[in-house]
C-alpha cells in the first residue's frame, strides 16, 4: 500500500471517528510521485474538495547588481541565481498570503537560452530549484514543467516561473 493510499484511508477513518483532517497549509492534498524514480516532482496531485486556488503570476529575479542596465543579464546573473531569485521571490508573496513553498501544487519554468552557453541551463535551474523542493525541511513536491521559450518580458530574464498553490479550509 502506498503512503498516498495509507494516509487516505487514515484520514477517513479520522473522519468516520468524528476527528478531522488536518486543515494545516495542504495537508489534504494528495501528492503522487514514481516511487522508482529520484527526480523531485510529483507525477500528479489531488487537491481536495472546496480547496481555494490561489494563482502567482510569473516573476522573475530580482536585480542582483543594482548598478547595471535593468534590462541586461548583467543585472540578474546566470541561470541558477536567477531561479534562486526568482524562487525566493515566491516564497515572499506566498508568505504575505500565510501559505509556503509546500503549498506549491504546480509550477512552470521558462526559460531562454543562456547566450554563454548557447541553450537553457537546466543543471543550474534544478540546482536552485532543489534548494527549495524535496529537502528534509520541504519534500512537499510541486508538479511541474519547464519551457524553453524564445523571449521574456525582460531581456536580462533567463527565467520566469509562475505558481499555483492551494489553500485547505
């Protein structure tokens, strides 16, 4: 039995006994993942009945040299500090909302091709993204994809990422 189906059927029984499920962050949420594989997403999320959706719209990084073109790479680093960026970015709008990172059922990266490099830096995406998920402190997974996309609304973006979390009553 997985530890999806335990926690379902232990929640029920919670239910059935007169207790409740835990209405803490998305503790009613159930996440799925390949048991099989390493990879720090999940494979598909189930979000219980009368959860609000609470949509981020996609930012990007915050300048990290405040003394160069706002519209340069220069500005917001590589790939990684700008994920990283990014990433914390969303972490302060979800805590103004009194949700975290674990609230994160899905996400989406876009990314343009690093002209260092000559394509997307997914090492350096992942490296920043695995800061945040799937740590001891946070393994609440998102589902999740990862663009490549010819432009951004900022020229010195390599990456925006947009998020939906959710809120259980």
């Amino acid at each position: 039995m997985t530890i999806f189906k335990t926690f379902r059927i232990a929640a029920l029984a919670s239910v059935l006994a007169g207790g409740a499920v835990s209405a803490a962050g998305a503790a009613d949420v159930v996440r799925h993942s390949d048991p099989a594989g390493h990879f720090p997403i999940s494979t598909a999320i189930e979000v219980p009945p009368g959860a609000t959706t609470i949509y981020l719209s996609g930012m990007g990084a915050p300048p990290v040299d405040k003394t160069a073109d706002p519209k340069t790479l220069a500005a917001y680093g590589d790939t990684e500090t700008q994920v990283r960026g990014a990433l914390t970015r969303i972490q302060g709008e979800l805590a103004k909302l009194k949700l975290t990172m674990g609230d994160v059922v899905n996400m989406h990266i876009y990314m343009v091709a690093d002209p260092k490099l000559g394509k997307i830096d997914f090492p350096g995406m992942m490296k920043a993204y695995t800061e945040f998920y799937g740590t001891p402190a946070q393994p609440k997974l998102p589902t999740r994809s990862a663009f490549e996309v010819a432009h951004l609304a900022n020229p010195g973006w390599l990456v925006e990422i947009e998020v939906v979390a959710v809120r259980t009553h």
